[in-house]
C-alpha cells in the first residue's frame, strides 16, 4: 500500500531507462531497502539530472511494490559528466596493455577527464600477462613520469588483484572508467565473484572492445566503500577553455610549484618566461590536446553579450546563427518565395 507521506534518504545505485535504484539509509537492501523510483515532474521542469552516487529524498512509496517517488536531490560534492557518477572519492583510469594495445593519446584523455573531477586519480594496467616482463616495466617506469603509480593486473593469473582490492575498499565511491574491452568488468568479477558480470571478447580484426556494461552500476565492496561499474567510450572530451588544460597534466602541476611562469595566462608553448619547458614525454600529447581546445574555441567564436535573445519560460536562449538554421518541412514544400 502507497504511503504518501513517507519520505526516507537513499543512494542512486543505478539508472535504468526512465528508472532510479535506490538504496535506503539503514535498511537492508534485501529487506525492502532498495527501490525502484521515478522522478518527480517538477525536478524535470527545472532540468536538474540524477546521477548515480547522488543523495536523494524519496517520498510516496509503495512498500509492498518497493516503488518511489524522487522529490529532491542534495547538493553534489563532486560531479563527472561522463561517465555520469557523482559524490565519487576517486577515479580508477582502467586500460588494457594489450587487446586492445595501451594507446598513449588515448590514455591522456582518460586521464585529463579523470583528472577534472577533483578527485584522487588511480591508474590501473590490465592484461599483464600478455606483455614481457620487460615490457611491463618500461611502461609503469613511462607512465610514473606522467605522475601516476600504474598497477598491473591480470585477472587470468590474480597479479594486483588484492593491492587494487585494498585501494578499493577505502570509504566512498571509486569510479572505473577507461576504454570498451579493457577487461572493467572481468576485473569486478574478479573483486566480487558473485555478480558474475557480463564480458566479451575484443574484435579481432580492429582490435576494438565491445560494449557490455550497458548503464553505471554501484557494487558493494566492503562497508562504505562502493565501485562504480561504467560504459566503455573511446573518445573523452577536453575542456573547453585553454587555460584549464594545462594543471591537469601532473608534470605541469609540479613543474609550476618550482617556478612560476611569466605569464598567468601561459599556455606553456615555449613562450619566453614559461617555466614548464618542453622536456617532458607527454608535452607532444599536451600541444596536441591544446591544438583542439584552440580550434574547437575559434570554430564556437567568440560570445557576444548583445546578441540578441529569445525568452522561454524564464531563461534566456541564445538565437541560433542563421547559417545553421534549417527551413521547416512547410517551407521546404512551399519552395522558394516569389520576388
């Protein structure tokens, strides 16, 4: 029976189509202590999105259903937008030495997009028992000077698994992220045999994951501690202004604690009084990842304040240039006006 007036606080485990799961504060989850809720109309109205990791507000729930209303949503500690997680206290950056290939260019955007959180970023090598000995060594010596400590792990033989699972078991929400095929999911199994996850195979002919998380996922790890299962992508985003690019990169974070550059709007090109330099293996991946942050700016323009503005509701839109506008199906049929 629908009891209106009962509110409680829970968790968003997981999102699924137009439905939440969420874990109620002090309930077993097997006792009714997980629900199935839908969002209020008004938190739509005012577009406010629900990630999993958020605290919620549920009310009108429906015990003997497990069904729930969202009302409200508290206020994020911290926020990634894709994979959509917020509240996490770290960011796993998982990816494959081989099948797929570790892809440096790739990596660095992972890392860039780990890296806006805020957050403590781990790196996490799978697959170690595909490449030499030796191999693995140049890699976690390369990827130490990008300042991360990389762990190998091998679900196959259980190499790193009981150090990642230590990492892991720390209170809070730690986010797996990284590539489609890197083994993410293998590698829970491994950490939590019992849900039996999903895997497939990587293509062989373009060496290229398949996707078998289809949405993120909270698991329980030890008391407090959960991880988050995400989607595989290949392609991050970069931020958009050019000046927060570079104290994402750890190398440029250290180098400008031991001398400033002339100029705080440095982009650390080679200009005169840049402090950073350009003796570090990632700077060719910074300058490329600069060149696009630098073109995607020039391609959006500048914003115009008096650009003139239509009102819905009570925000105000911008008008779309006109170059980008396309007729109506009306005016397509109707053809071109008579002069």
């Amino acid at each position: 029976m629908a009891e209106p007036s009962a509110q409680v606080e829970g968790l968003v485990t997981a999102l699924e189509a137009n439905f939440c799961r969420v874990r109620l504060d002090g309930i077993d989850p097997a006792a009714a202590g997980e629900l199935l809720c839908v969002r209020r109309t008004r938190l739509g109205k005012t577009g406010q999105r629900i990630y999993v990791g958020d605290r919620v507000r549920v009310e009108g729930i429906d015990w003997s259903a497990r069904r729930g209303a969202i009302a409200a949503v508290a206020e994020r500690r911290t926020q990634l937008e894709r994979p959509a997680v917020a509240n996490c206290s770290r960011v796993v950056v998982v990816v494959a030495l081989e099948q797929p290939r570790l892809d440096p260019p790739q990596l660095n955007r992972f890392l860039l997009t780990a890296e806006r959180t805020g957050v403590a970023v781990e790196l996490v090598l799978t697959k170690a028992d595909l490449v030499a000995p030796q191999d693995l060594q140049a890699w976690c010596a390369r990827l130490q000077g990008w300042g991360y400590a990389p762990l190998p792990v091998s679900t196959l033989r259980g190499d790193g698994l009981e150090s990642l699972r230590r990492r892991l078991q720390q209170p809070g929400i730690s986010v797996l992220c990284g590539p489609s095929g890197v083994g993410k999911s293998s590698l829970i199994n491994a950490l939590v045999p019992a849900l039996d996850l999903r895997v497939s195979a990587v293509s062989g002919r373009l060496q290229r994951g398949r996707h078998t998380t289809r949405h993120v996922e909270l698991f329980s790890l030890a008391p407090g501690a959960l991880l988050a299962d995400t989607p595989g992508f290949n392609r991050p985003d970069l931020p958009r202004d050019p000046i927060e690019l570079g104290p994402l990169f750890p190398e440029i974070r250290r180098r400008q604690a031991q001398a400033s550059c002339r100029f705080r709007n440095c982009l650390h090109q080679g200009d005169p009084g840049c402090a950073v330099g350009d003796a570090w293996d990632r700077h060719p991946l910074y300058l490329s990842c600069l060149e696009a942050v630098l073109a995607e700016a020039e391609r959006e323009g500048p914003r115009d304040s008096s650009e003139p503005a239509s009102r819905r509701g009570d925000r105000s839109e911008s008008r779309l240039d006109q170059r980008l506008r396309q007729l109506s199906r009306r005016r397509q049929r109707q053809g071109p006006a008579d002069e």
